[in-house]
C-alpha cells in the first residue's frame, strides 16, 4: 500500500516520536523511508549588522549539526534492514518544504508529530501540522509524542 513514508524531522524527540510508527509500516510494506529535515533561515533583517557574521556562523553550525543527526538517524533504520534516505532543504516554512518534497517526489504517507495544540495556541504559533494536514494530498499520519510509548 505505502511505497514511500516521508518523516519530517527537526532533531527533536518530540519530533522523533513519528519514527517508530513509521517504521512499523515501512517493515509492513517494505516501504522506503524518506526523513526529512528542514533548515529554515534566520530573518537576518532583525538583526545589528555587526552580529550578522556571527549569525552566519551560527547558521552554518546548525546544518552541519541536522545533517550529522538525520544521517545518523538514516543509519540506524538502515542497520535495521530498513531502505532509507535523508532529506536536507532549505525553505521559510518547514510545511511548504514537506507538501513540496511529498508533492514531487511521490511520497504516499506523511508521518509525523503533533505538539497536540489547538484554538489560540495553534493560531498564535502557527502550526507545521495543521498546514501539512490542509495541504497534503497524500494521508497524514499524526502522532502525539506521549501516545507514541
């Protein structure tokens, strides 16, 4: 049925919570497995422009830093006889980064975590699933990082 699992991932172990299930149904139906991180920039016109080199520097550490962990976390699903790859992108938004990789690359399921807010919380924060979830053409796979045990 599932072909292709996308997992957005943020180096969180809220975010992280996904994976299991996920995993579950890459085994199941011999899917391979997409983990996909997102690098959103800084908005550099908030800051001093004497700061701004080390506002780059720091930007650079952090996608050294995302691409250590996903391939790390790639090796581990692969040690487990799991077809995976990792995934960098640079976007604003992580939730038009992820229905733009699903919508081109044929992704068949979008696993991934809710931080279970609703009413002012999601509207004052924004929320990466609630876009995902109204966008994607593909099923969701929501999973609350406290339900995942």
């Amino acid at each position: 049925m599932f072909k292709k699992i996308l997992v957005p991932l943020d180096g969180s172990s809220m975010a992280e919570a996904a994976l299991p299930l996920a995993r579950n149904l890459a085994e199941c139906y011999e899917a391979e497995m997409v983990l996909l991180h997102v690098n959103t920039p800084l908005p550099m016109q908030y800051y001093a422009p004497e700061i701004m080199e080390a506002v780059t520097e720091m930007e650079q550490s952090t996608r050294v830093e995302s691409n250590t962990y996903i391939h790390h976390t790639v090796a581990n699903l692969m040690n487990r006889g799991i077809k995976a790859h990792a995934v960098l992108m640079d976007d604003n938004t992580a939730a038009d980064a992820i229905l733009d990789y699903t919508e081109h690359n044929g992704v068949d399921l979008i696993a991934m975590s809710t931080h279970g807010r609703s009413g002012l919380g999601r509207w004052l924060l924004g929320s990466v699933t609630d876009k995902v979830i109204h966008g994607a053409k593909v099923p969701v796979l929501l999973v609350r990082p406290d339900e995942s045990k």
